[in-house]
C-alpha cells in the first residue's frame, strides 16, 4: 500500500481495472523481459501565467522540482521521463527556464524533456475543449488519458506508459512492476491506484497509471470510453451554447452545480 497524499489523508494501493478487459479474449506478455517504459508527469493549471519563474507555481516549485528529479534518480531503466504542460497556460520564459534547469541536470538522467500537450493532434483539432474555457479537472483528467494514448502520443520503442501526479511519491522499477503489478498488466493491460477512502462506484484513481499499449483491448477501451466519449460531451455541451450562457442559467456549465458536475465526467468514466 502506498500513501500518496503527503498529507496521508489519501491511501491508495495499486489495483487492475478488470471492467474494461470483460469478455475479451487477453493474451500474455513474455515474463522475463525487462519491460521497456516511459515515465510521465503533468501539471496543467490555469494560472501558470502569472509571475511565476518556471512552469509551476512559485510556492510549489521546489517540491515540483524535487519529485520530478526522484523518478528520474529512481528510474535509469525508463528510456526517458517526460513533463508535460499545456502552452495555453505557462509563457515562453517559464519554459525556457525550466528546460534550462532539466539540461543543468541531466547527469541524473539524459532523457528528461518537457513536451506541450498542445501537441497532440485532438488538442489541436479541439481546441475548446482543450482550452481554459473548460473546468480545468475535466481538463486535467483528458489529457491524463491522451498521455496513455498511442496515436496521440506515439513511440513504439516503449511498451509501457507510466503516469503519476506530482503529488505520487517516486517509485523504482522493481516497485512499478513488482509481481502483482505484472500479473495484472498481463490479465487486463492497466493498473490503476485504489482510493480506499472512495467508494465501490469510484474506486479507482487515475492521478496514476500503468498502460501496456500492447494490449490492443484495454487501448481501444480507453479510446473509446474516456477520450472519444468525453470530448463528444465536451462538443455537444459547447454547441449547446451551456457553457455560453450566464451563470444564472441552470444548464449552463457557468453553473457552479453544473460545473462542478462536468469537472468530474472524465473520473467518472471509470468503471
């Protein structure tokens, strides 16, 4: 069981999500092999613009920094680390000065990049939904997904996509793919964290993740039922004008009822 919450208000182990992999025919990866993976982190926030030196905030920067330079000093194996941001929401400076800072310190590990989740191709093609006009959960649990997701995100040298919040203490390799972790990767191509405290509705976290883009089932099913679903509602919710009328409006995604609701879709999506 690991604590993820530095807080340790928030107890999570890792767990499979065997819902997506029913009633399909699974086959077995070859143990023995030492697994090929990438690891990625995230911070997405709407006010990254303001007078921040880097991409992160200034009160949260060094415990940013920090984490991110723990995996890469817990994991040479991973054929590179990524820390993705979304250009919308940081400055051209901030980058800089935090790509400066990562090739300052890439002793610890020669494959650390930053890459722009306006990079991917339904970011582009969406760019609403993708936008901080969006509540920015809705939008930090999508593009969690797109991460995961082999057409958005191609590189066929890596089997495994390893995910984790900013806030998920830096695992090892022999932790990320210990025994358990391994035998559930082979039965259903994803593991998630548990949130213990949550309940049998929404039992899964998806602030971490392991997804064996091998396994063609589990990467349609995340295809079709967290990202092409959710953008549809996205769309249809924007073309509805809900998000363009005035807060008093009920079903206008202005609605703080209505907005808090939306900014959970994505999470709920889980089976």
């Amino acid at each position: 069981m690991y604590c993820f919450s530095k807080e340790a208000l928030l107890c999570i182990s890792i767990y499979s999500l065997p819902a997506f992999a029913m009633e399909l025919d699974l086959s077995e990866n070859v143990e023995g092999v030492k697994k090929s993976y990438s690891l990625h982190l995230m911070w997405v926030n709407e006010n990254s613009k303001d007078a921040n030196t880097y991409i992160f905030p200034e009160e949260k920067t060094l415990d940013h920094l920090e984490t991110t330079f723990q995996w890469a000093n817990k994991n040479p194996e991973s054929n590179n680390i990524y820390i993705w941001y979304h250009s919308d929401f940081v400055n051209t400076t901030q980058v800089d000065n935090t790509n400066n800072l990562f090739k300052a310190r890439n002793t610890m590990h020669p494959s650390l990049y930053l890459r722009d989740l306006c990079d991917f191709p339904l970011v582009q093609k969406y760019k609403d939904v993708f936008s901080e006009k969006m509540p920015v959960y809705f939008l930090s649990d999508l593009l969690r997904t797109l991460i995961g997701d082999p057409i958005e995100n191609p590189d066929k040298s890596t089997q495994y996509i390893v995910y984790a919040d900013l806030n998920v203490p830096p695992l090892s390799y022999a932790e990320l793919f210990d025994a358990d972790a391994i035998e559930k990767l082979n039965k259903t191509g994803l593991v998630m964290a548990k949130n213990n405290a949550g309940d049998y509705n929404h039992p899964y976290e998806n602030g971490f993740y392991i997804l064996d883009r091998a396994h063609a089932p589990m990467v349609k099913a995340c295809r079709l039922g967290l990202i092409d679903i959710n953008i549809q509602r996205a769309l249809d919710s924007i073309q509805k004008g809900k998000y363009y009328n005035s807060a008093e409006d009920p079903d206008s995604l202005n609605n703080l009822e209505i907005r808090k609701r939306f900014s959970q879709i994505v999470w709920k999506s889980y089976p």
